[in-house]
C-alpha cells in the first residue's frame, strides 16, 4: 500500500513543476527565467528524492543529487555569468506577447491530460499524475524556444524540455538505466556550453542575441 | 586451400598498401612506386586466385563479422573467377602504365591520393565479384562507386571535371536506389540476406513479384552498365578522369554490372518470362546502335571511346538477352552458347577497351590534347603507341584473329540460332536485333578507322602534335601487355571457351565445351546433330602470317619497283599544309547527314562579306549535334527539380524559431492523431 505522504509529497513536487511552468513563459524578465528554472530543477530533484525512498532504488537518489547539483545550481550560475557578461538588456523579448502566451500554455496543458488519459487510467504507480505535467512541461519548454527571441531564451527552453523528459521517465518507469541518465546529463549540460558559446558568438557578430538576426545567414 | 590464402593475402596487401601509398604523398615518385607497386601486385595475386579457382574449384572465405544481415563471406565460383580475372589482368597492365602515365601529375595533383584509390577501387571491385551477401555486396558495390567518383575528379581544377562527377555521383546512386530496393524485394521473400537464399526463395515468388525485382535490377546495373537512355553519365566521366582510370572504369568496372546481371537472372531469378530477353535484346541492340552512331561523329578520342563503351555495353547486353530468351524456352545448350559469347565479349571488350583508353591517355600525355581535329602524323613520332593502338583498334573492329572477332562471331552464331526458337515472334525478333548488330560493327569499324587515321596518319594539324615524343617504357609495357593479350586471347580462344563453359555450366545447366572446340577449331553444332558453322583463329592467324610477308616478297620480287620521281604534288597553285588534309568531321559527315533524323545536327556557316564575291577571307563554320537525351529526357526532369525546390524554399526561412515551430506543430499535431 502506498504511503499517503510521498503521494502528497510527489503530487506538490509536480504540481510546482507545472507552476514553474506557467511561471516561466509569464516572467519578462532574464534574471526571473533562471531562479524559475532552478526552483524548478529542485522540485524535480525532490520528487525524484521522494521517488527514490519509495522505491528504494540507490541509483535515484544519486540522480536526484545531481539534477539538483547541475540544473539547480551549475546551470543557472553559468547561464547568468553569461547574461552579465554580454550585458543582454533584462526583458525577454517574447515573440508572442504574455498574455497570448499564456493561454497558448493553458492550451496546451489540457492538450498534455487529454493526450495522457488513457495511460494514466491504466497506471498504478505513484507518480501515475506526473505523466501529463512532464508532456505539459515538453510541450511548453519547446514553445518557449519558439516564442522567445533570444539565444539564452533558447537554451532555457531546452533545459525545460529536458526537465519534462526526466520527469516523464521517473512518472512511467521509475527512471531510466543509470547509465542513460548519466548520458543525459552529460548532453544536456555540453548542449548548454554550448549553446552559451553560440549567443557570444552571435553577440559579437550582430550586436545582439536576437536569433531572428541569423535568418540572413540563408540563401 | 592456397587460394583461398592468396585471395586474403590480396585484401590484405591492398588495404595496407593503400593507406601507405596516401601517407607518402609528399614524395611524388615514391608514393607512384608504392601505390602501383601495390596494385600490380595485389592484381598478380588476382590473376593466380582466378586462374586456380577456374582450373581447381572455388571456394568460400567467411568473414567472422557477426551481423544481422547474415554471414558476411566471399564466395569465389566460376563466374566470379572469370570477372576476377578480367579485372586483375586490366588493372595489372593498367598498374604498370599508371607508373609512367602519373609522371606528368608531379607538383599539380597529389599523386599518393590517386594511389591510395586506385588500390582501393580495384579491391572494392574485386569484393563486388566475391561478395554473397546483399548487404555486403552493396558495402562494396557503393566503395566501388565512390572510390571511382574521386578519381574522376582527380583534375579537379580542369574545368567541368567537378560537374561530371557530381553527375556520375547522381546517377550511380539513381542505379544502386534500385537494386537496394530489388534486394530489399527479395529479402521479404526468402527471409535473409544471403545470396545462396535467394535462388531457392525465387521459385516461390509470384510473377508480378520477379517481374518488378528483374526490371529493378536492370535499371540498377544498367545505370552501371550504361545502357541506353542511363548512359549518359560515361561520355561526362571518361573524359574528366584521368585516363588510367578511364581505361579502368570503362574497361571492367562497368562490367561488375554484367556480373550482377548474369548472377542475378540465372543464378538467383531463373529465367521463365521470354519477354524478359526480348526486353533485354532490345536495350541492348538500341544501346549498340545509337552508342557506335554517336562515337562515329565525336571528335573528342574519350568521348568517342566512351560511346563506344556504350556500344559494347549493348554487344553484351545483346548476348545476354539471346541467352535469356534460349533458356526461358527451355534451349539450355543455345543459351549456354549465348552466355559464353557474352562473357567471352566481356574479356575482349576489357582487353581492347583498356588499351586504347591508354592509347588515347599516351596521345594526351604526348599532344596535350583529346580533340582529333588537332592531332595527326603520330605514327612517326610514336610509333610503338601507334602500333598497340592500332591492334586495339583491329580488335574493337573485329577483324580476325583478334580477341574481338572471336567473341562477336560467337554472337553472331549464336544469335543465328534462332531458327530453333518454337515462337513466331521472337523468332521475327532475333534477326532485326542481328541487322543491328551487324551494321554497328559496321559502324563501329568506320569510327575506329576515323580515329585512327585522323589522329596518328597524315599530317600533324597542330604545334603540339607535331612536338609530340613517343612515352615513357612503362606506359608502353602496360599498352604492349594488352596488346599482346588481344592478339593470344584470339588466337587461343580454342583453350579459353572451354573455362567460359566451365563457369557458365553451372548457371545454365548444360555444358557445351565437347561439342564447342575440337583441337584448334572452335564449332558450332546443332543438337540434332550436323555441324552448323566451324572457326579457327589459329588457322587465321597462321594463314595472315605466312600471307603477308609472302606478298610483300612477292610484289617486291616481280612487281618492280618502278621509277622514282621526286617532284611536288599537284596541289592548284596553293601550298599543302595540314590545312587541306581531311578532317574527322568530313568524315563522318555523310552519315550525320544520312542519320540526321537522329543527331538533328545544328549546321551555321558565316563569312564575311568581301568587296569580290570571289575572295572570302573570314569563314566559320559550325556544326553541333543536338544531344537527345539530355535534352527532352534529362532536362524536364532538373528542371522540374528545380522549380520544385524553389517552390518549397519559402519553407526555409532561416529564423531558428520558425524551424523550431515547424517541429512544435508537427509534435502536437501527432499527439492529437495519436489520441484519436
């Protein structure tokens, strides 16, 4: 039987996940981009925490340590080094204004439970709601990446993506192979190197690190 | 047992020798050394394995390479053994030449990169005759293509050599798309990759499914083969390579198509259908016909000899496709014929194909020039050239006792069988394919007669043709060992008919070798007994040697020798210079007249006017040949390409959020399809 407390617990860890979410595609700011970010990596890595405990699986904690070590701190360090760095102006610059995109998000969260209800019917695991928050959080990090202008927006984009993957792996399966997930890391954290590396580039190229300036880069 | 050794010792040279050959780029005549060092040797070791498998057996070398596609392993039978054995004795001969021939690369191109796939080339295409495995054999069959791709565009900096490659590089991938889609056909069939699979799994295919892999596999190899209309990537890519490289591509690289197509329809498919024959006949015969029509008007000595490739290509397409109609009616010992011919015409084609693509590589090497119309007189300056070229020309002509004569005699004879056939039609058929065949010998000999006497005899047309100097020794070895070869293998076909039934006994089902020779004669017969026509190229050849020097005696002995008188020739009251010989065009212009429906020549003659009607100085005249195939077939089908890849350009925006949009769409648009 399971414990209603890490049940309660893994349901917050999510529901601050999905927060985050919506949180992220508000804020206009860089500077709030980052700490949301990283509040979220720490839900995760605590859902991830809980997870383990329930389970009773070494390896998770493990993984639990070091997505909070590299996505809760590593990550959002570096990315504000850059921000100061090359002196981005502060505001996002979103493609698609706030309140538009947050109804898109809204949108696409009910999209995430639709497509989800069959599977979460036949689930019997713990974090069986977590499922439609990680394809919500996917969905939403990959419109993040197309509705915000610059290269940093981008990569955060990304990372969200990536937080909804891992979550969706924990949901369905308890995690992946240890060795998987290493791997992930590993990508995730030199696709970050080097998509920074990008925007200095484009900085010093175009002045800035609106990503629509490289369309004069096609034939 | 030993062959098997020598056949892994062969990979082994080439695959060390090649990297090495590379890596001592930056010493010129060392890395020459090495690399051709490497090829001849590595060729020898061809030769011997071939020559042990077709007089001992073959056999079979697995690779301990565990795949899902099956046991990868080269098998070495007959007919592999014959391929092999063409390809080592080109690429020997053609090693020995390339020593000499690459001198004139020295400081322009790097010569240790040549080397390094040359050795590669010649092993993929050894892979290709020995592989038995589809996957393998297209590993091989794409290391083959792309290997020849480079060295086509070894010149690189020559203009138009880069746009002849791409275009090989296009077609080659058009073919080998097919034959992997024929294999995959197969594969869902028998259930594995393996070669020795498919030849059990093809009884119990349905007619429509052999029909489409037979078709697919025969634009596949046919683009290889360059079958008419797949043809038109050789007269881009022969005169851009260099001509070693010429001299191999065209000589036995286009025949590891024939390779597969034999292995192919009677190892794998059987032939049932006869209109797979017919179908096969007639690509053959227009490929003969229309190929020898456009080497006759081409100037250009490559070109020419690249149409001619197209030509013989279609020779042998002809043979094969006779032996495939004799075997779907069942006349196993006709199509046996049949097949000899056409294998005895892939060993001459190679033999006399190699050397005059190094004849015409020597020409260039000496004259700086492909085009004929600035040649001439070369057979003062190079002699020996001129000699080997001249027996390759003999023997491209078939005039007896060549390797070419005997090898299309055969076909002729084979193909007058027909008679025997139960059916009206195809028995209507194989008489028009024969009419076409004779009249591209025909033509064939005329081209030939051209090239020779426009570029060696005469006057030279040109400074550099008069400056010419014979080549170097071993480009003269390599020209001299084909020549003599085309010569032996005539003469001797007594002795090498008998090995061509060996191999294709096995895929036929009956052998004809008691009843194909007798002593030094070769003989056709008649199953129902009777002789139906009989051969002897020795004889011939005998005959030719005691003939000539007897009438030159004779004539020199009683004909008198007559008066000398030295005076100038009769020449109209202006001086005779090179300007008033006869030119290639002039030559063949009667048949681009009489054939004009097919070359819709372009004529324009312009002269300016002169006060006297009577004086023109300034006089031009051209004459172009409109190229049919490239236009109303190649040219709708880029430019459709092209207007469709404009249209979808607006696609590309060049905004990474667009393209990432483009992904996000498509994301939520499958889950929504995948919910409902």
């Amino acid at each position: 039987m399971q414990d209603s407390l890490s049940l309660d617990l893994v349901d917050t860890f999510a529901a601050i996940i999905l927060l985050t979410d919506f949180m992220l595609v508000a804020s206009g700011r860089m500077r709030s981009l980052t700490r949301l970010f990283a509040i979220q990596s720490l839900a995760l890595g605590g859902l991830a925490a809980v997870v383990a405990f329930e389970t009773k699986a070494e390896n998770i904690y493990i993984i639990a340590v070091l997505s909070v070590a590299l996505k809760a701190i590593v990550i959002p360090r570096f990315i504000d080094y850059t921000t100061e760095k090359i002196q981005v102006k502060k505001e996002v610059e979103p493609l698609i204004k706030i309140p538009g995109s947050l109804l898109i998000c809204a949108a696409l969260a009910l999209l995430a439970y639709y497509v989800t209800e069959p599977i979460m019917d036949l689930g019997t695991a713990i974090t069986g709601n977590c499922l439609a928050i990680s394809f919500a959080t996917v969905l939403i990090g990959l419109f993040l990446m197309v509705s915000r202008r610059k290269a940093i927006t981008e990569a955060i984009g990304l990372l969200v993506v990536e937080n909804g993957v891992f979550l969706a792996a924990i949901a369905m399966t308890y995690s992946m192979p240890m060795i998987v997930e290493l791997g992930v890391f590993f990508d995730v954290f030199v696709g970050v190197v080097i998509m920074v590396v990008f925007a200095f580039r484009i900085n010093r190229t175009f002045d800035s690190i609106d990503a629509t300036s490289l369309r004069g880069l096609k034939d | 047992m030993i062959s098997e050794n020598l056949f892994l010792l062969l990979l082994a040279i080439a695959f060390l020798g090649a990297p090495i050959a590379a890596l001592s780029n930056a010493r010129p005549s060392l890395s020459t050394k090495v690399a051709f060092g490497v090829s001849s040797l590595s060729s020898l070791l061809g030769l011997v394995v071939a020559a042990d498998v077709l007089l001992n057996g073959g056999f079979e070398v697995e690779i301990p390479l565990h795949s899902i596609f099956g046991t990868f392993s080269f098998s070495v039978d007959g007919l592999s053994a014959i391929f092999l054995l063409t390809i080592s004795l080109v690429t020997f001969a053609v090693s020995l030449y390339s020593l000499g021939y690459v001198g004139h690369y020295k400081g322009k191109y790097p010569i240790g990169l040549m080397g390094f796939f040359f050795i590669l080339f010649y092993a993929s295409m050894v892979m290709v005759v020995t592989s038995s495995n589809a996957i393998m054999f297209l590993i091989m069959w794409e290391t083959m293509s792309v290997c020849s791709y480079f060295l086509v565009i070894y010149e690189s900096r020559e203009r138009g050599t880069v746009g002849s490659g791409l275009f090989y590089l296009v077609m080659t991938h058009i073919g080998t798309a097919a034959i992997t889609v024929g294999f995959i056909l197969m594969y869902t069939q028998s259930g594995s990759f393996d070669f020795s699979s498919f030849g059990s799994a093809a009884s119990g295919m349905s007619g429509l499914m052999r029909s489409s892999v037979f078709v697919l596999w025969l634009i596949g190899f046919g683009t290889k083969a360059g079958i008419i209309p797949l043809h038109i990537w050789l007269p881009m890519a022969h005169p851009a390579a260099p001509s070693n490289i010429s001299a191999l591509m065209s000589a036995v690289m286009v025949k590891t198509a024939i390779y597969m197509l034999v292995r192919c329809y009677f190892d794998f498919l059987g032939v049932q259908d006869p209109w797979w024959g017919v179908l096969v006949l007639a690509v053959g015969s227009i490929s003969a016909l229309l190929g020898v029509m456009y080497a006759l008007i081409e100037s250009d000595i490559k070109r020419m000899l690249a149409f001619s490739t197209v030509e013989n290509m279609g020779i042998i397409l002809i043979a094969l496709g006779t032996a495939m109609l004799f075997q779907s009616y069942g006349l196993s010992e006709f199509a046996a014929l049949a097949l000899i011919a056409a294998l005895m015409h892939v060993l001459s084609h190679a033999l006399f194909k190699s050397l005059l693509f190094m004849g015409a590589g020597s020409v260039l090497y000496a004259a700086h020039t492909r085009n004929m119309e600035m040649l001439g007189g070369l057979a003062k300056r190079m002699p020996y050239t001129s000699l080997f070229f001249f027996i390759g020309v003999l023997s491209v002509a078939a005039i007896p006792p060549t390797a070419g004569f005997v090898s299309e005699w055969m076909i002729f004879q084979s193909m007058l069988q027909s008679f025997n056939f139960p059916d009206m039609v195809v028995k209507v058929i194989m008489p028009v394919s024969l009419g076409t065949l004779a009249i591209t010998g025909a033509m064939a000999a005329a081209t030939f007669l051209k090239a020779f006497g426009i570029t060696f005899l005469a006057r030279p047309r040109s400074e550099e043709a008069e400056q010419a100097k014979e080549v170097p020794r071993t480009m003269l070895v390599g020209m001299g060992t084909m020549a003599a070869l085309c010569v032996l293998v005539g003469v001797l076909s007594f002795s090498i008919l008998p090995v061509l039934d060996n191999a294709a006994s096995p895929l036929i089902g009956a052998s004809i070798a008691d009843q194909l020779t007798n002593g030094l004669m070769i003989n056709i017969d008649l199953p129902t007994g009777g002789r139906f026509s009989q051969v002897s190229p020795v004889f011939i050849a005998v005959l030719l040697a005691i003939i000539f020097p007897t009438v030159f005696l004779l004539a020199g002995r009683y004909g008198g020798r007559g008066k000398v008188v030295q005076a100038d020739t009769w020449d109209c009251g202006t001086p005779l210079t090179s300007r008033t010989e006869y030119t290639g065009r002039g030559f063949s212009n009667p048949i681009n007249r009489m054939f004009s429906w097919v070359y819709r020549p372009k004529r324009e003659f312009q002269a300016t006017a002169r006060p006297s009607p009577y004086v023109k100085t300034d006089m031009r005249y051209t004459s172009t040949v409109v190229p049919v195939f490239e236009r109303y077939m190649y040219d709708p089908v880029v430019a459709f390409v092209r207007w469709a890849a404009k249209k979808f350009s607006v696609i590309q925006t060049g905004s990474i959020q667009t393209y990432l949009g483009y992904i996000f769409v498509m994301l939520v648009l499958l889950l929504l399809a995948m919910r409902w």
